[in-house]
C-alpha cells in the first residue's frame, strides 16, 4: 500500500530509509519471521513477494500461537477441563449469521458457565 504512492512523498521516502537501514519496522519484521522460520528481505522491488513474505510470517505466528496455546491445554494441571477440550472445531459454524440467535446465546453461555442448572 505504501510504495503504491508517488515516490517523492515522505511516507514513500522514510519507509527506503528505515528498509535500507534495517531499523525499526524492517528490523522487528525480520525478529518476527525468523521466529517462525521464514527469510524476510524488504529490500526486494517485487511488491507481491514482500506481500507474500509478510503474509507467511503472519500465518506462520499465528500457527505458532495456536500449537503453543494447545499444548499449554494438554499439559495442564490443575485444569482438568482443558484436557477435554475439542481442538478441531473448524469454522464454530454455530457463530454465524445463518444461526438462530437464541442459539448462539445458549452457546455463549454454556461456555462461559452462565447456565443456571
């Protein structure tokens, strides 16, 4: 979005700087995608590839969040609740705007315990 702009504006110039550079953003981009295990180089003129690359570290983030946040569920302790928790829900198709609202309450409430027994 960024170098989409003419060349001569200050966002366009400051943004080569920082890429030339390798500080600031490009530097915390390049932490971010070696956490997950993917070359980041913005210093490349092919606007999809720099897309492609940032788009990687974010699934690749996300991907890492979700297996770190699953493995903390099956190794707990003092949460047995978390054992039995279902991992492969999919797309919680319950959520949607296709569902009755009166659905999507009792869904929210069962999970977060509201239900009076």
């Amino acid at each position: 979005k960024l170098f989409s702009l003419p060349q001569d504006r200050l966002p366009v110039i400051l943004a080569k700087e920082i890429i030339n550079k390798r500080i600031y953003w490009y530097q915390e981009w390049v932490k971010l995608g070696r956490k997950c295990g993917i070359t980041v180089d913005l210093r490349i003129e092919e606007r999809e590839r720099v897309a492609d690359q940032l788009r990687s570290v974010v699934e690749g983030l996300r991907t890492a969040w979700r297996a770190d946040c699953v493995g903390r569920a099956r190794t707990s302790l003092y949460n047995s609740q978390y054992l039995t928790l279902n991992i492969d829900l999919g797309d919680r198709s319950f959520l949607t705007d296709n569902t009755d609202i009166c659905i999507i309450s009792w869904a929210i409430k069962a999970r977060a315990e509201l239900v009076d027994l």
